[in-house]
C-alpha cells in the first residue's frame, strides 16, 4: 500500500536568480548562477550529486530537448541527468522527480534545476498556444485563438456571474490582489517587479482581456532556480535547519473539464484533486488552520482568487471576504505570495515552481529578511501548467521536522 513520501526527503540547498528581462544573461548562465548559490547553500561540491533533473519548457531558443545542458553547463559527474516538461509546471516535475529518486532510495543526494529565458523568444506574452504547445488537431480547430489572458478571464466573468458581484466589485477585489503582491514584490530584492500599486492604478491600467487588465498580470521573465534534496535521515549531516517535504502531489487533467459542458468554469479541478491528495499524505486535517503560508500560480489575479477555494483555504464564492479582510496579506492568517508570486517576482515557466519553494524555503528558516511570515511551520505552493479546462495542477507541503 502506497504510503507518500512525508518526511522520507528533505531539502538542504536552494538557488534562485533575479527574475527580470536578463538580456545579458544565457539560460546556461542563469542555471550557473542558481546552481551555485545551491550548493553552497548545502555545503555540497557539484561531485556529489547523484542524479538530477531539469525542468524547462520552451526548448525551441532555450536549452534543446535534452538534459545534456544541465550535464555540461554544471560539470555534472557522469551521473543521469532527465529533462521534464509540464507546461508552466516543468518545476515542479522536476522536483518531483528528484524527491522520489531520493525517496525510493535510488540515490541519496538530488538536484532539481529549472530555467526559462521566455525574453529570449521575441514576444511581447507567452507565444501563441496555436503555434508553440502541442495540444492536438483537435484543440486547434476548437479554440484556434484561444490565448491565456482570454482563458482565464472567462473565468472571471463566469465567477462574478455564479457568485453574484457587480463587475466593478469583482474587479476592484481583484485589484486587491495586485496591490498585496506588489506589496510583497517591493521588499523583494530578487523579485522582477519591485514597485507598490495602488488599486486606482489596476482600474485603470490597460485591459488585456475584460476584465483582466495590465496589472492583472503576471510579467514575463527570465530566470532559473534550484534545489538539492537528500533523504530525511542524513539532512542535519548537512545543515542544522532542513526543510522536509510533507507531501508532494501533481493532478494532471482527465480531458472532462474540456470535453462536457458540466464544467462551472470557476474552479480548477486538477487543483482541488491534487489538494486533497496532499492534504492526506501531510496527515493536514484543517489546511486553512494548519497552513502558515502560500506561494500560488498567480498567472492572473482571478487565478489566485480562485485558487483560494480550490485548496480549501476559502469556502467557495467566499475569497472575496477573505481578501477583504486580509486574511492573505504580509500580516494575515495565511500571507499569500509573500515573495511578490508570479505577478511580481515573475514567471519563467520551467523555474516557477522551483522558485516558489525558494520562498518557502527560505521563510521557514527565518531567512526572509522585510518579507518575513511570523513563526510559520508549513508552506504550501501550488503550480498550475495550461488553462482552466486543460491543466496539470502540483501541490507540494513542506515544513519544518
């Protein structure tokens, strides 16, 4: 009987670059910078890795198909390296398979690394899904201009249509959600967007698609981040502070959201599937007790209102009070995005996941300097890869022993 992975690996170093439009960096410089900042952090040399993974998406100007530019690049010792792609995901799968090499007992000490050099492909957004993501004939002759902001901002109007707001109330709740991250961004001296906003300032910015607007949005970005995972019984070998995962869990879409017309289209099934999931591998009884903090797939601010619900934080149609009262701001209950999220620090699809445990990571041990939750025990981070009705969702609990 399958048991999960609670407390079977721990987490001893992490790398994260600055986020932002690096120009002058490669995507083999970004991989450097955060690998180093890893293994010094974990007090390890490149030779003792055992295995690794890489997790980035667009291959086409990045880094190729293969692992082999992990390998090179980070002068890996013959060892096998795996490239993974989930969308906006590839982080978290490729930290998901390093934790179970090491959990399984394959090797004793991984990496996961993830990159993106999204500036590097010449758009102004994410490239067209038409032309870049391989989602089949028949997605193309269903949706052929279905875009990300158009997704999601669907979701938007079916929300505040179920829920019964007033599109501008809707909007200005929104809104609070960008002013908080931004908030967050601002003390973060990695983070891509570093300026407060004010709620005026998302009203009135440009729309994207009605009713997500500029500041709505999350950037897009360069970066890379990194992680070295041991098993649980050797982390304090290495570090007085280790950081355990709880659980770990990924949901990938069945096609029924797509497919039937029973869809609500404001929620994310895969969330609340891989949610559950992780909650009962944590042993998590109460999440909205028992979770100290968040990092989400904030790719627009309706995706983190609704996000809220689907890890069981907020009861459904009810975020809005939650935001309201600040339950997720800096001094909350559960400070969400402390790090600034996708909306500020940035997303550079294949390090996204990985860095949202950067924060976490970072947060447990005290070490998150202006941005610092108030004695947290378990992180939460969520990852989302693809649209509302097609998506593969990772949930991932860490703490402390």
């Amino acid at each position: 009987m399958s048991k999960g992975i609670k407390d079977k690996v721990a987490i001893i170093g992490m790398g994260c670059t600055k986020f932002g439009e690096l120009w002058d960096k490669s995507a083999e410089d970004l991989m450097v910078d955060a690998f180093k900042e890893a293994i010094k952090d974990a007090g390890i040399e490149a030779k003792d890795i055992q295995a690794a993974w890489q997790g980035n998406h667009y291959t086409e100007v990045n880094i190729g198909h293969s692992a082999l530019p992990s390998s090179t690049t980070l002068k890996l010792p013959f060892i096998p390296v795996t490239h993974v792609e989930n969308f906006c995901a590839s982080g978290s799968e490729a930290f998901r398979g390093a934790c179970y090499a090491v959990a399984s007992g394959a090797c004793d000490i991984a990496l996961a690394i993830g990159v993106e050099k999204l500036k590097d492909l010449g758009y102004a957004g994410l490239p067209d899904a038409r032309h870049v993501m391989t989602l089949g004939t028949l997605y193309r002759i269903i949706w052929p201009n279905h875009t990300g902001p158009g997704a999601f901002a669907m979701m938007a109007t079916r929300y505040f249509d179920r829920y019964r707001l007033d599109p501008r109330e809707g909007k200005r709740i929104l809104a609070h959600i960008s002013v908080k991250s931004h908030h967050n961004g601002s003390l973060n001296p990695k983070a891509h967007l570093r300026r407060e906003i004010t709620v005026e300032d998302v009203l009135k910015a440009p729309i994207v698609a009605w009713p997500l607007g500029l500041l709505d949005s999350c950037g897009v970005s360069d970066g890379a981040a990194a992680a070295i995972i041991v098993r649980a019984e050797l982390a304090k070998n290495f570090r007085p502070d280790p950081i355990y995962v709880k659980a770990l869990q990924i949901a990938a879409d069945s096609g029924e959201s797509l497919m039937y017309s029973q869809y609500d289209y404001t929620h994310v099934e895969p969330t609340y599937r891989a949610a559950i999931k992780a909650y009962e591998e944590a042993s998590i009884k109460n999440p909205r007790e028992e979770i100290s903090m968040m990092e989400v797939h904030d790719c627009f601010s309706i995706t983190e209102l609704i996000t809220y619900e689907d890890l069981l934080i907020s009861p459904r149609g009810k975020a809005r009070e939650d935001v309201e009262s600040g339950f997720f701001e800096l001094g909350g209950k559960i400070p969400c995005q402390p790090s600034g999220g996708l909306k500020c620090f940035g997303h550079p699809i294949g390090a996204t996941g990985i860095r949202m445990l950067y924060e976490i990571y970072k947060q447990l041990q005290g070490k998150a300097e202006a941005r610092q939750v108030e004695d947290p025990k378990i992180g939460l981070t969520h990852n989302i890869g693809g649209f509302p009705t097609r998506a593969v969702a990772s949930v991932t609990l860490v703490g402390l022993q």
